[in-house]
C-alpha cells in the first residue's frame, strides 16, 4: 500500500542572478540579466506530519514534454509525471532493494522501455513511464491534495488572512505555460543524443548538436 502525501501549498521562486555586481552596482558597467529562472516550491506533508518542499525547475515541465512528446498544454499529465518521479527507483541502486516497496515498483516496470531506449515510438515510451508513475502510486507514494478546509483552518489559526484554493496546485496550474520554442529546442536536444547511441550521426537541419544552424543552404542554388 502506498504512502498518501498530501499536497499543501504551491509558490513560484526564481534561481540566482546577477542584476548587481557583488557590493552594489558600479557606474558604467551594465547589470546582467542571466538566471532568475522560475522554480516551483511545492510543499507536501508526508503521513507523519513532516513537511517537505519540492523542488521543480519550470524547465522540468520542458523536458518532460520533449522527452516524452507530451502536449505542452497538458499540464494534468506533466504535473503527474515530474510529481512522483522522485520515488521512481534506480534499476541498478542494489541498496535500494532493501526496501520491499522499491522491489514491488522494479517488479512491475521490468523491461520497460525509458527514455532513451532505442528504436522505440513516442507513444510507446511515454506509455512505459506513466507505468512507472502508476507503479510508483500503487506501492510507493501517491500524492494527493489535502482539503481545502483543512488548509483554510491552518492558516486561520496562524493567523494569515488568505483563501486557500480548491486546488493547492492551482499557481502551478494557472501560471504555467510552455513556449513552444523552448521545448522544441530541447526536443531537438534529445533527439540529437538519442541518434548518436550507436553511431555517429550527420547533422541535418531537423537533427543537430547544440548551436548548431545547417540551414537549408540556398545560396548553393544561388550561385548555380
């Protein structure tokens, strides 16, 4: 039987930056714009009562979408995936089975295909993690949200003047949104290190490592 953790709380963060220079800024030199990428806390609370803070880079959502050829727009889906994947086990970790619950979810995703397998359709991997997910809330941890009256309480006795939402995942919900630009880069990405497993590969326009721009090379028509 899996571990319930109820979900609680949803709040956006940003990674570091350098807007200044260390001290204060300095005349005539121009402050950076690099980092301060969005980063979701979501924090849960295990069945003992202990609290944890998940950490989820919004990049995670892109790659998952371009690992597994999800629609960008089905957050329901990413949110599901990159939520339980922390219990999904290591095959080759021989310390993690001495936990009964690992070797339920090692038995039950034996010989699925992951990401990276070769030869394999995009219907098929994905299809193969969501029974990694599924396996990993029938024996692992199944994260759920805690009531919102339950929430609403709490903070009432904290004394904060907020409403909790229906959903604890509603910021998430109501704030993401991927650029399909981004994820097809990373797309791009991992189809370039999946082509070249076994062989080298010959850069194309639509397969290419990183800063990379083939191009469709009409100046050669050009010059006849």
């Amino acid at each position: 039987m899996a571990e319930i953790w109820k979900i609680w709380d949803a709040e956006l963060g940003y990674s570091a930056t350098s807007l200044l220079e260390t001290g204060g800024a300095k005349a005539g030199r121009r402050a950076g714009h690099d980092g301060a990428e969005p980063m979701w806390g979501i924090v849960c609370v295990r069945p003992d009562a202990v609290a944890h803070m998940l950490i989820i880079p919004h990049s995670t959502w892109e790659w998952r979408a371009a690992e597994y050829a999800v629609d960008p727009d089905d957050l329901d889906t990413l949110l599901d995936v990159v939520l339980h994947e922390p219990w999904i086990p290591a095959p080759d970790d021989p310390l993690a089975r001495t936990d009964p619950t690992v070797v339920q979810v090692l038995q039950a995703t034996h010989g699925l295909p992951t990401c990276w397998t070769p030869g394999v359709s995009d219907a098929d991997r994905l299809a193969a993690h969501l029974a990694r997910v599924q396996a990993v809330k029938t024996y692992r941890a199944s994260l759920e949200p805690e009531r919102q009256q339950f929430r609403q309480d709490v903070l009432a006795y904290v004394g904060l003047d907020v409403t909790a939402p229906p959903d604890p995942l509603e910021p998430v919900k109501a704030m993401t949104r991927l650029d399909p630009a981004r994820v097809q880069a990373r797309r791009l990405a991992v189809d370039w290190y999946r082509s070249n497993q076994d062989v080298p590969t010959m850069p194309s326009y639509s397969l290419k490592p990183p800063a990379t721009w083939m191009g469709r090379k009409p100046w050669a028509v050009a010059r006849g």
